[in-house]
C-alpha cells in the first residue's frame, strides 16, 4: 500500500496530521525571536563625486585617481572598486570582516575625502557627509561648475525676459 491510497483511505486521519502539522508550525513561527529593526554592518560606502561635463577619463585622471590613492592609506580596507562616468566619480569602498564598529572606520574615510581635497584641480563645495535616508554611508564632493552654470542660465534667462 502506497502513501498516497493510506492517506486516501485513511482521510480523518490524514486531516488530523495536516492539522496538527500546521498548528505545530504556527505555533513555532509565532515564538520565534523576531526584532523590529534587525541589526546588520554595512561595510561598503561609496564616495561619489560630480565634475559635471567632464568624460570618463578626465574624471577618473583628476578626481578618481587622487581620491582612491587616499582612501587606499586606510588600514581596515578589504577592496576599493572605483567606475568612471561622464561627470562622475562613483568609488565603492568595503571594510573588512574582522571590524564590528563602523563609526570610526567612516569618520577615517570622510578625513581621506577631505584630505584629497586640495590635491583636486576644482574647486570643492565641503560635503563630506553620511548618506541619508539611505542605508549606504556616503562621502561625497561636488564641484562647483555645476552651480555656477546654473547661476548663469538664469541670468541669461532673465535677461532674455528683461527684452
């Protein structure tokens, strides 16, 4: 006799295993510990930083470059993964495993992306800063093109009004 035609013949039995199987599990699910916001490291943080108008090799040769070789001098680095775009600077940084407390090994990365700041050509709005909103730490520059050519587009556009 298969499972199947023991089951079939069988069905108030069957019924009671399938409920006590499911109540069984419920119950179990029910005294699991569960936290309302569980704990996890977030060991990648990216630096990001805007030269607007800039192609992919100008960025990485006069932004990338020199902000990577200083993150480089931090100890606690497992990797750094850096990506080139057209006005865009995108740097992944990733901590190792060994380190449980983050705070410090962000606050080393946000004084390396300040000290890299001199060694670029542009001039820097200060903004080395921690993500928010977000569960990426950030550390972030940008240039100072950008607002000015938004200053200026407006200028131009009250003028054109203006006549």
């Amino acid at each position: 006799m298969s499972l199947t035609e023991f089951a079939l013949k069988r069905n108030r039995l069957t019924l009671v295993v399938v409920a006590v199987i499911v109540l069984g599990g419920g119950a179990a699910y029910r005294s699991l510990p569960r936290s309302e916001d569980p704990e996890f490291t977030i060991r990648t943080a990216l630096v990001s930083t805007f030269f607007p108008g800039a192609s992919p090799e100008r960025v990485e040769q006069l932004v990338t470059d020199k902000i990577e070789q200083k993150i480089q001098e931090i100890p606690e680095l497992d990797y750094v993964a850096s990506e080139s775009r057209t006005g865009v600077s995108l740097i992944y940084v990733n901590i190792k495993e060994q380190y449980a407390d983050m705070r410090p090994l962000w606050s080393k990365l946000r004084d390396k992306v300040e000290d890299a700041r001199p060694s670029l050509r542009t001039p820097q709005i200060p903004s080395a800063r921690r993500g928010t909103g977000s569960a990426w730490p950030r550390a972030g520059t940008d240039c100072r093109a950008a607002e000015r050519r938004a200053d200026r587009a407006t200028q131009v556009f009250e003028q054109k009004q203006a006549e």
